[in-house]
C-alpha cells in the first residue's frame, strides 16, 4: 500500500484531519498519512470486539508490529507497510508509536479513569504522541517537544469533548469528574496548555504536525462557557467558523 491509500482511509474516516492535512505542502502529506491512517487503525482495533481480549489481542499485534519496526521485513498490510517505510526513512521513536496503541488500552477495557492524571495521561499517550510523531517525522527538533505537546493536549482535549456523547453510549466514563464545573475548568486548562505553547521553537517546516488542531480554541472556550454541550454531544463550530478558521491556517501556516 502507498501513502495515498492511507489518505484515503483518513479521508473516509477522519474528515476534518485529511482537510487539514490537505492545507500542508504536498512534501509534508506524504509523511502524515501514515501516521494518521495508524491512528484511526489502533483506534478502530479497541473496538473491534464486545470482548475486551479480542480487542486487546488486536493492540497487541500493533505494538509488536510497530516495535519491530524498521530491522524487520515490512509487513503486507495497507497500513503497517507505509508505516514502516516512514519509520525507516525518518528514524522515528518506536515507542512513540507503540505508547500510542498501548493506551487504546483504556477504550478496550473497563473505559474508566481513577483520576485527572490517568485523564491526561492518556491525552499524552495518544494525542500528543502523534502530533509530537508527527512533528518529527516533519523534522522539527527535540527542544519542540514540549510545545508541540501543549498544543496536542488542547487538541486532543477538544477532539475528546465531541466524542464524549458517543463514548458514555458505550457505557465508557469519558471524564474523570463530570460535572459542569470540572468540564469548564478542563478546558480552562486545555486553553492555557494552548497559549502557553512556545511555538517559535517548532519550524515552519514542522508547522503542517499541528494543523489537525485548527479547531480547538473555539471549540475549547465553548466548552468552557457552556460546559453542559459536551455531556450532550452539542459541541461543534459553525460551519462558517470552521471553513474560516482552514482557510486561514492554510493561508498563515499557523492555527
């Protein structure tokens, strides 16, 4: 499989990253559909079954998959292959990848958090090991880390707010503390980890890794001001705000 067929996969599935995607260089697309097309398989493989073995036998296989990566031949699937030959050409971290299907964990088991710090733990594993992935696979150095995880935690916090509805449907407990207050102030927090950010210290080059997260500010200062959306699954931008909100990051490369 090509990395064209991983765009296509990410177009069917996750809509609003291959339009962001689609804002970078063509030289950077390349490089994200593989890692985006991973994301939604380990994502999809947490579900795959009503029992929790199944679905974590089927993590399993990624993990392993993943870690074997690139001394090992190239395995004949649509997405481990491109996967690999990213990794190959990059020198990405394994263990980024393979952290990110370990806390898919949490989807195929009991789906609760004890606490804040198994929360944002979790965020981190997932969300910011792919953006902070991503950045690197676009070249930007080690001193951007910490920025590019800012910036993927007020991400992933916004893309978790929407899919909130849907997971309690699944008998998950999405959030720690699921109360109006609790909601408002975790995405106070989403938006400070945002604006804190350094993002002098990511390169232009890099910039495409973040774009996935154009929507979270407005999403997150909604969530914060009417919290009660996100238990209701009524979180969601205009679509003039968000057709405003692509165009501009793909005319200024920032978001």
């Amino acid at each position: 499989m090509t990395p064209d067929a991983c765009a296509a996969l990410v177009e069917k599935s996750d809509p609003d990253r291959f339009a962001a995607t689609m804002a970078a260089p063509p030289g950077a697309r390349v490089r994200l559909w593989p890692l985006y097309a991973y994301n939604l398989e380990i994502a999809r493989a947490a579900w795959v079954s009503p029992e929790p073995m199944v679905s974590q036998m089927r993590l399993q296989w990624w993990v392993d998959t993943v870690l074997a990566m690139p001394g090992a031949a190239p395995k004949a699937h649509e997405v481990a292959e491109p996967l690999h030959a990213l990794v190959a050409k990059t020198g990405l971290p394994v263990a980024l990848l393979a952290g990110m299907a370990e806390a898919r964990d949490w989807d195929a088991g009991s789906g609760v958090f004890a606490d804040r710090a198994a929360f944002d733990a979790y965020l981190d594993a997932t969300a910011g090991n792919l953006m902070w992935a991503a950045a690197l696979a676009l070249g930007a150095p080690p001193g951007a880390e910490a920025a590019v995880r800012d910036l993927a935690y007020g991400s992933g916090l916004a893309n978790w707010f929407c899919a909130v509805a849907e997971l309690r449907s699944r008998n998950r407990q999405p959030l720690p503390d699921e109360s109006p207050g609790a909601v408002a102030m975790l995405a106070r927090d989403g938006l400070a980890r945002i604006a804190r950010a350094d993002r002098s210290a990511i390169l232009r080059s890099a910039a495409p890794a973040l774009f996935p997260g154009w929507q979270a500010e407005g999403l997150l200062t909604q969530a914060a001001r009417e919290p009660e959306r996100v238990l209701a699954g009524r979180l969601g931008l205009s679509e003039f705000a968000r057709r405003w909100g692509l165009a501009r990051m793909a005319l200024t490369g920032r978001f």
